[in-house]
C-alpha cells in the first residue's frame, strides 16, 4: 500500500481527486466507506439477541454477559477521537483497512471463541477496531466529494447506511441464532469484511492532510483513558446504579482526565485536538445536538426490542422482523434528507426530523401491556425512525462543513463520539427511569408502564434537540 506523495493542505484540498472526477468510482469509494459503517453500527447490538445461547455455550456470569455488550462499547468510545486523528496523520486509506482489518480479524476469533474470556477479549479489540475505522469512514466520504449537494448525498448515503446497521441488528442476530448459531452473528463480519477490504485496497485512493506533524501522545492517552473511564461508569449503571462507588469513582476519574486533556491541549505545540475546533458554532452546535439524538435513538432500539419480547411476547426472530418496517424508514428518513435539505436548508430539516422522532416517541410512550402491533410498534416505529433519519443526515454534514483539511479526519471522530457516549448515556439514563417506574416487577403492565415512562422522557430529549437545532445550529455554513 503506497501513500501518494503529500501537497500542501490548500492544495491538497483545492484538487479534485480522480474519485470526485469520475462518478462511477465516487459512488464506489462510498459504498465501501458505508459497508465498513454499517458494519460497525450493527455490532453495537447484533448479540444482544444472541446472549442467552452465548451464557448457555461458555458458562458466563450474569456479569459476564453484561460485558459481552460493555468491552464493545467501552474501546469503541474510548478509542474514536484517536482513530479520527489517526486518520488524518497517517493516511484515510491506511487506517480504514487497518481498522476494518483488525474488526474482521476480532470477529473471526469471537466467533471461535471456546471460553468467556476469549469472547470478551475479542469484543474488546472489536471496539478499537471500530473507532479506528468509524472516524475514517466518513472522512472518505467527505474527502471524495467536493463541497455542495452532491457531497451532501453522499452523508445521506453513509447516514442511511450507518442507521439500516442500528436497526437491522435485531433482526439479523435473530435470524442467524435461530437458524444456526450465536456463533455467526460474529462470524458473518468476516466474509462481508474481507469483501469490504478487497473493495477498499482497489478503490480507495490514499490520502492525508497532517503530513509533518506529530502525533500528540499525551493527549491521545489522556482523552482514551478519560473517554474509557466515563463509558466505563456509565455502563456500570445497569449493575450498580447512580450512586454507587462504582459508578462514582470511573466517571469522577474520566471527567478529571477529561479535564487534563483540555488543559494539556491548550498548552501544546500540535494539539490532537484543537481547542480552535470549539469555536465554530456549527461543530459545537453539531455535536452536542448529536449526543442528544442519540441518546433517544439508541434506547428506542433496546427498549422496543424487550417490549416485543417480555411484554407481547414475541420471539427474537419475531421481533426482529416487526422492527424491519422501522429499519426501512430509517434509510428512507437518510436519503430523503438532502433533496430537503437543499429547499428548506439543513437547519429546518433537522429540527423537524427531531419533531417527527419525538412525536413518534410521545405515541409509542402510549404503550399498554395489551397492544397490538399496528399502534404500539408500526406506527409508532415508522414515525421515530423517519425522524431521526432526517436528523442524522443535516447534522453530520453541519458538523464537518467548516472543518480544516487537516482536521477532517478529527470531527468525523468527534461526531461519531457525540452519538456513541450519547447513545450510551441515555440507555443508561432511561434504563435507571425504566427500572424506578417497575420497582422490579416483571409483570407485563408494570414492564410496559415502565417502558412508556422512558419513551416519555425521550420525548422531551427529542424536543429539545429540536430547539438546539433552531436556536443555535448556523444557518449558513461557515468556510475553514
């Protein structure tokens, strides 16, 4: 794999590269960078159908079943501002195929995994290689496209392809743990993988806007540790709950190294992050309306899924397949957002995606322990995926419009951030208001009142993400 030979970033940023001059190999680039997204999304909850068999299979403990889904999450979170940087210091190509290339290898030693803690080591170098590989994938995408609508199609694309793999994670580990094994919804990433990479090594063209700088190891360490730290104690939520020691002394240890690396940024010569970042409104604006989108749109999944399931009881497979419907208009929601995009203008169509998402939250929040599909999953389903589809799309793209060329690769990382730890803490925060309403029941009517209490809570999250977008997201875009 050879590095092409590096321009100046105005240079480099001002010549169209052969994948923006020829259509066909463009929409190639894409859809490899897509694949490699959708890939990571779906991992995120793939095996949550698949954890009884795993805890049959392996003997793992209730707490070691819980870290099947934590080891993922904790790397994937911690890691991605690294991988963004990454990125861009090293080359987009060359950290795309290592990431997918170490994600692909972790999926083939989960999948053969004969003791719990081989799976759990393998979930865990699973989620490095997954923020690797997230920030670069949408770096791709950006860099291979020139400003203007047709860039804006392309995140729609990756947005639609990155949300078909949340939703299509149900659904897919049910159908593989039914029909074969718990054991595929790990292996099944490593045909698709080796395709992705063989696509990857022909059409991705190597790039890079950091060359002559240095990595900032003290401040790669201190945000991953101060990252780790708060998924750490987020997670620990589920188990221990807010108050507890546990929780307590992994959040107060992440913020404080959080807080480090700001003051380490501040002082350094060639910062991973630049703190200049922060005063472009539409990357602030951007990021901090993302984490509150997901931090709905990721519970909607967990919580729709257990509804179908304890409450109507529903098969996994069967619940994978009511959720299709709403996985469907996610990808709809993606690619209808740039054609509105460019009449109502990005602002608009993210703050009535957030409308439509909470309005579909609000109906859902009207579940009963005695529903039927059409009112309580259908349409409901159809109405906050549509939603928060429309959102994603003018959100991403604000949030990278003014980034310099050699940061590109940084608040792609920090976008996908905001979505991960806000997806985290807000399963987190709504499971913790789920479980006050049920009291530990399990009884159908006290899990489904439950259920509507954090779908209730979601709406209001949802709403104000709404006003974010109107009273503080930029109506025009700023230039680097």
């Amino acid at each position: 794999m050879t590095a092409m030979v590096q321009a100046p970033a105005d240079a480099q940023q001002s010549r169209i590269s052969p994948s923006a001059a020829r259509p066909a190999r463009t929409w190639l680039v894409i859809l490899a960078a897509s694949a490699g997204q959708f890939l990571v999304v779906l991992d995120v909850s793939v095996v949550n159908v698949a954890l009884p068999s795993m805890r049959a299979d392996l003997g793992l403990s209730t707490t070691g079943l819980q870290w099947v889904l934590n080891a993922y999450s904790i790397a994937f979170a911690g890691f991605m501002l690294f991988g963004g940087r990454a990125a861009d210091l090293f080359g987009r190509k060359r950290t795309f195929i290592f990431g997918l290339g170490l994600f692909t290898a972790a999926s083939l030693a989960g999948g053969l995994a004969q003791e719990g803690w081989q799976l759990l080591a393998a979930r865990a170098v699973q989620g490095l290689g997954a923020a690797v590989l997230a920030p670069a994938t949408l770096t791709i995408v950006t860099a291979a496209v020139p400003p203007g609508p047709a860039r804006t199609r392309a995140i729609g694309t990756w947005s639609a392809v990155g949300a078909a793999g949340g939703a299509a994670g149900g659904f897919v580990g049910g159908v593989l743990t039914d029909l074969l094994s718990w054991r595929w919804v790990l292996l099944i990433n490593v045909p698709i993988g080796a395709l992705v990479l063989l696509g990857a090594a022909i059409w991705l063209t190597e790039s890079r806007a950091g060359a002559g700088r240095r990595l900032d190891l003290p401040g790669a360490i201190l945000v991953t540790g101060g990252l780790a730290a708060v998924a750490y104690g987020i997670v620990q939520t589920e188990e221990s709950g807010w108050t507890a020691a546990a929780t307590l002394l992994p959040l107060s240890a992440g913020l404080a190294l959080l807080g480090l690396f700001v003051a380490v940024e501040s002082r350094t010569a060639a910062p991973l992050m630049p703190l200049k970042l922060f005063r472009s409104r539409a990357v602030t604006a951007a990021n901090v309306t993302m984490m509150l989108c997901g931090s709905s749109s990721f519970a909607m999944w967990f919580f729709m899924t257990v509804y179908a399931q304890n409450v109507l009881g529903y098969t996994p497979l069967e619940a994978g397949l009511a959720l299709v419907p709403s996985s469907i208009s996610v990808i709809i929601g993606s690619k209808l957002a740039p054609r509105l995009m460019a009449r109502a203008g990005a602002v608009n169509i993210a703050a009535a995606g957030a409308l439509i998402a909470a309005a579909g939250f609000g109906w859902q929040s009207l579940m009963t322990a005695d529903g039927t599909f059409l009112t309580t999953i259908l349409g409901p389903g159809i109405l906050m995926m549509m939603g928060i589809g429309l959102a994603a799309t003018p959100l991403a793209s604000l949030a990278t419009a003014g980034a310099e060329p050699g940061d590109a690769g940084l608040v792609s990382g920090m976008i996908n951030t905001s979505r991960t730890m806000g997806g985290a803490l807000g399963l987190a925060v709504l499971s913790t208001v789920a479980a006050s309403r049920t009291g530990g029941s399990t009884a159908p009517a006290d899990l489904a009142a439950g259920y509507a209490l954090a779908f209730r809570v979601g709406t209001g999250l949802l709403f104000t993400c709404a006003m974010l977008c109107l009273l503080w997201l930029p109506r025009r875009t700023e230039q680097p």
